[in-house]
C-alpha cells in the first residue's frame, strides 16, 4: 500500500494510509411458490431444488418440469410465467408464483355401426 501525501499537514505524520474499498455483497433469496391445478393433475419437478429453508439465491436458474399424472397431460404455465414451453429455466429475481395447469386427456368415443 502507498502512502499518499496530504497537503496542509504539518509535523512528522503528514501522510495517510488509504483504506482499501471494501465492496460487500449482500446475497438475496426468494421464495418460488408452484401451484398445481387441478391438484390431482401432476407435479412440477424442480432442478435444482430449493434450500432447505424453502428459498433460492438471487440469481439462481430454475429448471421447471410439468410431469402430468396418468390420464392428465401439460397445458400452460400461468402467474410470473406464462407459455407452454415444457420444461422451462427461470431466473430467480423476486418471489414468484407460477401455477402449472393440466388438462384431463378425454378419449375420444369410437362409434360402431
């Protein structure tokens, strides 16, 4: 470290040791709530998943997989994402919300003659 000179000092100790910058990084979490509807519809596969108090570091990129439960198939993504794009990586920047929505897959009826 250089001393640096301060001009209107007078005596022995006219110089001044510089404090180096100390740049502190304050690392935020967020909490990522996944809604599923209907509640029988499926699950939404995480990577990677959560601290274990439930929150992500800022900055964090979420993988988010819509697993449809048999009979069910991925519709949309809805809340702090929309689209259907399956799987999906988000970005943790706030809190967010995002509901996965499945739909029933209907068979269609076979007519006879």
């Amino acid at each position: 470290m250089t001393a640096v000179l301060v001009s209107g000092c007078s005596g022995d100790n006219q110089s001044v040791e510089p404090v180096p910058d100390v740049i502190e990084t304050v690392l935020q979490f967020y909490i990522l709530t996944i809604d599923v509807t209907p509640n029988s519809g499926g699950i939404v596969l995480l990577t990677p998943a959560p601290n274990a108090d439930g929150t992500y570091a800022s900055g964090t990129l979420v993988k988010l997989t819509a697993v449809p439960a048999s009979g069910y198939k991925f519709n949309s993504w809805s809340g702090d994402l929309t689209g259907n794009s399956n799987p999906v990586t988000i970005i943790m920047d706030k809190n967010k919300t995002i509901t996965a929505t499945f739909m029933k897959i209907i068979n269609p009826v076979t007519l006879y003659s």
